[in-house]
C-alpha cells in the first residue's frame, strides 16, 4: 500500500486528495512498523521522531507514510479495521462517501485519477 500511496502522491498537487484502495492480506505489514507509528498521535510526529532517531527498518515505512499523510488528505478503503487505521493515522472511508465529500468541496472542476496496479506502475513526465 505504501508503494501505491507514493506513485499517488506524483499525480496530486499538494494539500489534494487521494483515496488508496488497498487488498491488505497481510494486514498493516510487520510488528516493527505498527509498534513504532502507533505511539504517535500525527504523521508530523512520527516524521519529527524519525528524522531525530535516524534510519531503522520498518520504521522507515512509517516516515514514508508519515511524509505523504502530511501532504495529502488520504483516505483508505480496505478490509483492515478502522481503529488499526486510525492508529496507523489513517483514515477508513468508504469509497463512494468520501468521493463525494470532496467533489462536493472542491473550487471548481476537479479532476480525478486512476491508477490500476499502482505498485507496479511508474510515471513519467515527458520533456
């Protein structure tokens, strides 16, 4: 989901919305990564704490994450509880709820994106 979430974050202009459909057979991923993000109560804390302690593994999903959530309303759809979401300071929606909510708030006419496979999809900008 990660990967998906940061190939999204190319195609949104900052302070956009992007809604991550995610399969999570696996759950949010390892203990190290869900113990570490979820002593945190905001992305800006987690992103604080990293750049502090420095480099470790499955933290480092964590500050990933915590770089895009400062960036971006996001959203996520998935068969993962809501309040494990929540702990991991994002937030469950459903899809066709939280679509609405921001075409209903957007100024103007806003464009929306889809990205099919995102973990295996690259962007590139032509010159």
């Amino acid at each position: 989901a990660q990967k998906g979430l940061n190939l999204a974050s190319q195609a949104v202009k900052a302070g956009g919305n992007i809604l991550l459909l995610a399969a999570t057979p696996q759950g949010v991923g390892d203990d190290v990564y869900f113990d570490y993000v979820s002593q945190f109560t905001s992305p800006e804390e987690v992103l604080a704490d990293f750049r502090k302690q420095g480099f470790r593994m499955g933290a480092h999903k964590a500050y990933l994450f915590g770089r895009t959530l400062s960036r971006f309303d996001v959203a996520v759809f998935s068969e993962l509880d809501p309040g494990v979401l929540h702990k991991c300071h994002l937030r469950s929606a459903d899809p066709s709820e939280v679509i609405e909510e921001w075409v209903a708030n957007f100024d103007g006419r806003p464009r929306i994106g889809i990205v099919p496979n995102a973990n295996t999809t690259y962007f590139y900008k032509s010159q």
